[in-house]
C-alpha cells in the first residue's frame, strides 16, 4: 500500500504544472479571504498572459489583496471572468475599472452563505478548486485552516482538487481536514497569511455596544459579526462568564474572550467546549492561537449557518452591523452609492437561527448618521436589497437608543425607528412616514 508521504511526493509539483490541470472554458473555484492561494492563483494569471487560456470563470468570496495583483489583474480580465459572491474591495475597484471603460470586467452572485457550498457544487458545477491548506500531517491530512466556510463543500465535490501547502496556515480540527486521497495535486508556497486587523470602535460604536452588552446574559451563546459594534461588544464582554462560541466569524477580539476564559462553552447546548467557527480573519496572533488549538473547531457555512442549527444554541446572541435601515424595519447591509458593496454573507442566516433559539436575541446596530452628519441611515426606503426582511428584524440599535421590532404594527415601527434617529433627521423621517401612509 502507498503511503501518505509517498502519496504527497507524486501529487507535488510546481504551481505552473498544477495550473495546467484548469482546463479552459471551465469553473474554477477558488477559497475565499486569508485560504486564497497566491501561488496557484499568479500561475493561473500566468497562463491567461501567455494566451493559454481564452475563457475561465471563477467563483469566491471576499478576494483578498493577492487575487487583486493577479486573477483580478485589468490585464487578465479579457480571459478571466470573476464572478463575485461577497465584494471587497478588490471586487469592487475592478468592477469600477471595468465600468469606466463601459465594460463589465465583474459579476455579482448574491447568496446567503450557508448555501453557497451548495450553489457552487450543484448549481454552477465546481471543474477544479484551489485552495490554501496546513502541512500535511503523520496520518495524511491537510487542514484548510481559517476557511472551512465553502471550501469544505467544494473541496468534496469538485472535479479536481489543487492544494496550496502553506507552513503559515494553522491546522484546524473539526470538519476542515482534507485527505491526501482526496488531492490532485499539491504546490508548496510558504508566505504571510493575509492579516487584516479590526479598526479600533468609535466612541458611537461603544455607546451602541454598553446597550447590547446589557442584554447578553451569562452563559449566553454569542455570534459577533465585522465592524466597529460588534468589536466592540466583544470587548465589553470580559465581565461576563461561560459564553459559548457559535459563530461565522473568528476575530482577535473573540481569541481573546477564549484566551481569558470568558468565553469556555460550559454552558451551550450544542458541542458543549467546543468553540465553532466557519473562517478566521484577523493578525498572525490569531493565526498561531488557532494552530493544533484542541478546542476551536472549524465546520462548513452549510452547518456553522444553517439557521436550524443555530437555533439549537440556547441563548444564542447574534450582533451585526448594517448601512440602512427603513422606517418598516427592513436592513440594508450590503448596498451603498448605487453599487452591491459587500454581500448578505450570512447575517440573515444568524439573526434568524437567534431569534429562532430559545432565549435567544438577534441585534443589528448601525450609526444614526453617515458621511460626517449629514446622511441619516434610518430612512423612509432603502436604496438597495433588504438583506434582513422587516418580519425577520429583531433588535436595531443607534447611538440614540435600541428598539424591539418584534410584535410592532407598522406604524409603531415607523415611531420606534424615528425615536433612535439623529434629532436632525426625525421631522423629515416623519413626513416621510406619514406621506407614505405610515404615520397619521
């Protein structure tokens, strides 16, 4: 019989030759944010320069800065097609490049992130997938470290399977570990894991924080998603004791609940000690806390937020950020100037699993006001989607104060959202609400 080591000695080759294996005029697949892989990504950028390839569509998430100098390189996107699950800011300076020139270089897919596993293996059809993972290990196995997420899915049913071995990526147990079986064709490029480190809150994201903060009880089970708020909150947490971790996201601000004890998941319901995620993003710290860490488990999207199984947390908390909300309770968290900005990722998913849990609360905080005052975010309609509809919305908090949606008619919403909006912007939100039948 082969051994592992014997195994991964003939799949090993270099990154231009594992590119070979994308075919042309396919669906190449690649993991998203800090697992991208530069290596296999530049070698793919390589063969769209030379002229070896005339058409490839790629699917992602939330493209970091490597897939910004290479597959989302202006000199490529007349072979590369990048089709785009959740923007950053990578997605979104190509689609204005490729608008100014009257072209569409960029393609947006909105998804709700426990499907997207799914949606690339069954509905577009995954030909080939890269991505980063851990060295492999004595018994065979490679972790896909910070990006379970939809890597697990595709990573499982994908025609080809291409590994990056990076020695910075940690080994994270849980469902992310990939057998050497199941691998095509590995790469090794040892490099710098994407850092990206949480701004520090505004003195407005510490108001709105104290008063969710207030709300979260001990043993609670707690989601915190990005932004100033819910970094915030995190931070104002080190008082509590027993939380739990059940979260899409892991953050140094919730490395370092694990780390004093905080959070320890004596008390959940659903993998008690366990602390589970679905990706990671944050500063080497984090990354080297995560390696061979015994009690952090990274498990796919479909299952991190699937809302039936968040529901299972008892006292699960989910806090999120949004950029509108309307005066019918309806959020807006991935639309701003007329463009898709981020995506929905998987804020619905959670505040529907917390308010689905038992004893469980779903909190969506946000600034009365943009661009220096003089914007108000609570709103008559909003400019974009409703990423959260208004039957789903939960809690919505401002600097101004925090109101219950949950059993309010329409009109007591309209006065509830009008009474946390900025004073400068209430007897404009008033007319509003009352021209379009919503106040009397």
């Amino acid at each position: 019989m082969t051994s592992s080591q014997e195994l991964y000695l003939e799949k090993l080759m270099s990154a231009s030759k594992a590119a070979q294996q994308i075919k042309d005029n396919s669906n190449l697949m690649i993991s998203m944010g800090v697992s991208m892989p530069p290596a296999l990504m530049q070698a793919v950028a390589d063969r769209a320069l030379g002229g070896d390839l005339t058409c490839l569509k790629t699917y992602y998430m939330h493209a970091s800065s490597h897939a910004g100098t290479t597959i989302l390189n202006p000199k490529v996107m007349s072979v590369i097609k990048p089709h785009s699950l959740f923007m950053s800011s990578h997605d979104r300076l190509i689609e204005k490049l490729g608008l100014e020139q009257g072209k569409r270089w960029l393609e947006y897919i909105p998804s709700t992130f426990h499907q997207v596993g799914r949606l690339m293996s069954e509905t577009l059809g995954a030909d080939c997938f890269i991505a980063t993972v851990s060295p492999m290990d004595r018994h065979g196995y490679f972790s896909l470290g910070t990006n379970s997420d939809y890597g697990t899915t595709v990573a499982r049913n994908c025609g080809k399977l291409i590994v990056e071995v990076n020695e910075e990526m940690p080994r994270v147990f849980g469902e992310a570990l990939i057998h050497i079986s199941e691998v095509d064709a590995i790469v090794e490029n040892n490099a710098p894991l994407q850092e990206v480190l949480p701004s520090a809150p505004q003195q407005v994201d510490e108001v709105i924080a104290k008063q969710i903060v207030e709300l979260i009880p001990d043993g609670a089970t707690i989601q915190m998603g990005v932004g100033g708020v819910p970094n915030a909150v995190a931070s104002y947490l080190a008082g509590h004791n027993d939380l739990g971790l059940h979260s899409e996201l892991l953050s140094p601000g919730i490395m370092d609940l694990i780390k004093s004890g905080v959070i320890n998941g004596r008390r959940k319901t659903l993998h008690r000690l366990k602390h589970l995620f679905t990706l990671a993003l944050g500063n080497k710290e984090l990354y080297d806390f995560m390696d061979d860490n015994p009690s952090l488990a990274g498990y796919p999207a479909s299952y991190i937020n699937d809302p039936t199984i968040i529901a299972q947390n008892e006292n699960m908390i989910s806090v999120n950020s949004a950029l509108q909300v309307d005066l019918t309770g309806q959020i807006n968290a991935e639309y701003l100037r007329g463009r898709e900005f981020s995506g929905p990722g998987g804020q619905l998913d959670f505040v529907r699993g917390a308010y689905a849990s038992r004893g469980g609360k779903s909190f969506v905080a946000l600034h009365s006001t943009a661009k220096a005052d003089t914007v108000s975010r609570i709103v008559s309609q909003l400019d974009g989607p409703a990423t959260d509809p208004r039957m789903d919305t939960h809690h919505v908090v401002t600097e101004y104060g925090m109101v219950d949606l949950k059993g309010l008619s329409l009109s007591q919403r309209a006065e509830s959202l009008i009474a946390i909006a900025h004073p400068d912007f209430r007897d404009e939100l008033r007319e509003a609400a009352q021209e379009r039948g919503l106040l009397s």
